[in-house]
C-alpha cells in the first residue's frame, strides 16, 4: 500500500488492545524519550520478544516436526499443519518440502496413496490437501479401515449399505413318500445334507455372537411334511 516503516508501525500500533495496546503505548513513549524514531523493523522485533518469545516459538516449531494425523480427520491435519508451518518456514521454504512433510504426517495408508500424486508437476500443496481429504471421504463411504500409523491402531468406517449377505443353498430331494391315515395323507421326503456349516455372516450378523449356524439333519433322514394338521400322536401312528 506504499506505506513508509513508521507508517507501518503507527498502523500496527492501532490495531491492539487491551494489555498489548497498554505496553505498546508504554514502548513507543520511551523510544520517543530517547530520539530513536519507531520503524516497523523495531516495532515487530519489539512486540514479538515481549509476546512471543523464542522458547515460545521453539516449542511451536519442535510440534510442527512430530505432527502426526493419528486420530484427527484429513481436514483437521491440515488446518493445523498449515497454521504450525508458519513457524518453522525453513523446514518447508519451497512447495516439494512442504507435501513431503505433509504426507509424512498423514496415516500409513493414505500417504502410500499419494505419494504418487505429488509428482504431478502441477501438484502444490493445497491441491495435495485437497486430493487427500477427498480420498479419505471416499473410503469412508465405502467402508475401508483406514489404519492410524502413529499407534498402530484401526479405526473403521463402516459403508452405509447393509451388511447382511443372504444365499440361497439348493436342495436335493433323496426320496418322497405319502401314507395315509385314516381320510388324511402325511407326505415325507428325504433330502441331501447340502447345508453343513456354510453360510456367511459379515457386519451386523456377526457381530451379534460367534453363535453356530443351525445343523441340518444328517443324510437320509426322513423329515415329515404336515400340511394336514395332524396332531403329535396321529403323525407318530402314521409313521409307525
């Protein structure tokens, strides 16, 4: 805006309150004591080792280096990464060192997805966010555990489609009989154990117990249709 340095630094000084704008006014009355004109040079130097000293920013730069995503979301990650990076400008002075150390935060499988994608020459970083988070919102659609690298943990997304898989299993039929009994016909049919143990049960079918899926009877076994309604002791006679 073509602002000279103690233009700036005057414009700067309106901008603070409460404690910083006390201490402000404090420092520019005793530079003004001894002759020293306020630049913006001595005003940024001034207001950053009162309120920002460099243990202060050590420890904002030591943070940035071990951010991991661990459990926060792609969006989150970024967010913090980018407000972080400001403190530690050398570690990520051009656009490569800046995806680089963005993808080494992010969980194991998803940086081994896009570790391909920052070759692209007209890849940066904020296109790299971009195509993360949407690769991450995708598999959560879809259900895909995405695995936390930092503890070695799982977390899972589960899909918004039905878990429960239904299969038909055919049946053979062996024999079939009918006998009468007195003005009424009891059928019977032998069948084909085709069942055994199979039969699938993933999602929500599982997770209601590690219970054993209903037994069929074994081959040969003669299994009564009843349409007739007969009583226990008629079809026991019928059978007899």
């Amino acid at each position: 805006m073509g602002a000279t340095d103690i233009e700036k630094a005057e414009l700067a000084s309106y901008q603070l309150k409460d404690v910083a704008q006390t201490w402000c006014k404090m420092w520019r009355d005793s530079r003004v004591l001894g002759g020293v004109p306020v630049t913006w040079e001595l005003f940024k130097t001034a207001f950053l080792e009162r309120f920002f000293p460099r243990e202060m920013k050590e420890a904002k730069v030591e943070e940035f280096i071990n951010l991991k995503q661990g459990s926060m979301t792609v969006r989150k990650y970024s967010l913090k990464f980018v407000k972080l990076s400001r403190y530690a400008t050398p570690l990520v002075s051009t656009s490569r060192e800046e995806m680089s150390r963005f993808l080494t935060g992010i969980n194991g499988d998803l940086e081994e997805d896009c570790r391909a994608a920052m070759l692209h020459d007209n890849m940066d970083l904020s296109r790299l966010m971009m195509h993360v988070q949407q690769l991450e919102d995708s598999r959560k659609r879809r259900g895909v555990r995405l695995v936390d690298s930092t503890s070695g943990g799982v977390s899972v997304h589960p899909s918004s489609e039905s878990s429960l898989i239904v299969e038909e299993v055919p049946v053979e039929i062996l024999d079939r009989q009918v006998k009468r009994l007195r003005n009424k016909e009891i059928a019977t049919v032998k069948r084909m154990n085709t069942w055994g143990t199979k039969g699938l049960r993933t999602g929500a079918a599982a997770a209601r117990g590690n219970q054993n899926p209903p037994q069929a009877p074994a081959e040969g076994v003669a299994m009564p249709v009843n349409p007739a309604g007969l009583t226990d002791a008629e079809v026991r006679a019928s059978l007899a």
